[in-house]
C-alpha cells in the first residue's frame, strides 16, 4: 500500500501540478485576440539569407497555439544552401490533415518566425559548407519519407514533434535533445518499442507515446507518463518538468562545420 502512495504522490508532485500550474497561467494571461491577429512576423534569430554564403541549419521551438501551449510546444526545422537567398521550412501542420491535404509542409518561408503570438527559440544552429549541405539533402530525404504523412493526433501522436524527432533520428549529427514539452517525440510504432533517442545518443523505451523511459547523453533521464514528461539533465544539468520545461541550463547549441559529430 505504501508504494501505491508514494507512486501516487511522485505523479501529482512531478506530473498533474507543474501541468495544472501552466494551464491555469494560460487561462489567466490568455489574450482574446482572433488567430488571425497573433504575430506571425520574424524574430530576427536567424541571419537573413542573401546575406549569408552559408549552408545553414535550424531547429526551432515554440509554444502551440492557443491550450496547447500550456502543455506542448510546436517544432520545425529551417534549412538554407549556401547557393539560396531564402529559408526552406519543414513542419507538420494539424490542419493540413483536416483539410485533406499532406501533414508535412515544405516551402520557403521565415525560418524563425512567431508562432500564432508565441516567439520560438533557438534548439540547434548549424552552419559550414560541403558537409552541412549534406546534412540538409539527408533532411529533405527523411522529410519525404515520413511515415505519418496523412495522420496527425495532438497526442499523444504523431504530430509535429514527432515529425522532428523523425528527422532527427535520421541526421544523428545534429545531436538534437528536443523539449520534454514536445509531445508526440515519443511517439513510435508497436514494432519499435525500444529505438534510438531523437538525438542518436542512447536508447528509449516507448509504448506508442502514452508512457516509456528514455536515457542518452543528450537528454539524460526522461519518463513519459501518458505524454508528460520529466526528467533530469547532467549536460549540461537540468530539471524537466511536464509542460514547464527545463529549468536550468539551455542546451542551445551552435556548431560550425569543423566541430559536427561524426556519423
């Protein structure tokens, strides 16, 4: 009996308050603009293209749009070849399903623009030449080879997160630790129970998105409990909490071509 209460407490503790916390700050501070009136303008991160003779990638993240983004935050991956003057975008978009058309969207466009009012932040920046044009063909390669391509599900997936944790998992040079707050990263078929972390780094345990354990280098120690997700960092240290996020110190990180982890 006691182990049932403990269990019980650790969920509320780490799980239901910090969630109900957030979306109780959310119903507080939400506005009562339309969508339609949110900032869809850049947030002048990333260098304008026809200025930069770089081959460039990004990895950005940004609470979703309206309730959503009490619990989770949306992801996307900007690249740019060192011959372009624009940015192409790569993301999936729910409403894209409901309409009836592809869920993966890719077309130029502000690499690091606002989400429906919520400013994004910088996950990974990658910049060089030969091999970061590589990196960006290998990309665009898994983008086309998307397994969900006509579904999406806010949760527990497969949405927009998981779509980038796919590609992640295809370029393991990126190194990419995606937010406890990006439901759906989890998300794997029956089949792939046990897989690689998004970042390439270790090896997780995932039943569908509703619940698994994840360790690796990049993420440290994460537990999904029907979607949220807590856990703890040492590189550099952290603590993740389900729809908060991490508290501690950013893993931001910027390489240049000579510094990328080798395949």
């Amino acid at each position: 009996m006691r182990w049932v209460l403990r269990v019980t407490g650790f969920i509320i503790l780490f799980y239901l308050l910090p969630a109900g916390c957030m979306f109780a700050q959310h119903k507080v501070s939400d506005g009562n603009k339309s969508w339609w009136e949110l900032r869809r303008d850049s947030s002048e991160q990333a260098p304008p293209a026809a200025d930069s003779d770089e081959a460039i990638v990004q990895v950005y993240a940004a609470r979703a749009a309206r309730w959503r983004g009490s619990f989770g935050v949306h992801t996307w991956v900007a690249t740019k070849r060192r011959s372009e003057n624009r940015y192409t975008r790569m993301e999936v978009i729910g409403y894209s399903v409901f309409w009836g058309h592809n869920a993966v969207r890719i077309r130029n466009g502000s690499p690091d623009s606002y989400w429906f009012g919520n400013r994004p932040y910088l996950l990974r920046d990658i910049r060089g030449a030969e091999k970061v044009e590589a990196i960006i063909d290998r990309l665009h390669q898994a983008a086309d080879s998307y397994p969900y391509n006509n579904t999406y599900h806010v949760w527990p997936g497969p949405n927009s997160n998981t779509f980038t944790a796919y590609l992640a998992r295809a370029v393991p040079e990126l190194r990419l630790e995606l937010p406890s707050t990006a439901i759906g990263k989890d998300f794997v078929q029956w089949h792939q129970v046990i897989s690689k972390t998004p970042s390439g780094t270790g090896a997780q345990l995932s039943l569908k998105g509703y619940g698994g354990v994840l360790l690796g280098l990049e993420e440290g120690l994460e537990i999904n409990v029907l979607g949220l997700t807590a856990g703890i960092d040492l590189f550099p240290p952290a603590v993740k909490l389900p729809a908060v996020g991490r508290i501690g110190f950013s893993d931001y990180r910027r390489f240049n071509e000579d510094d990328l982890p080798q395949h």
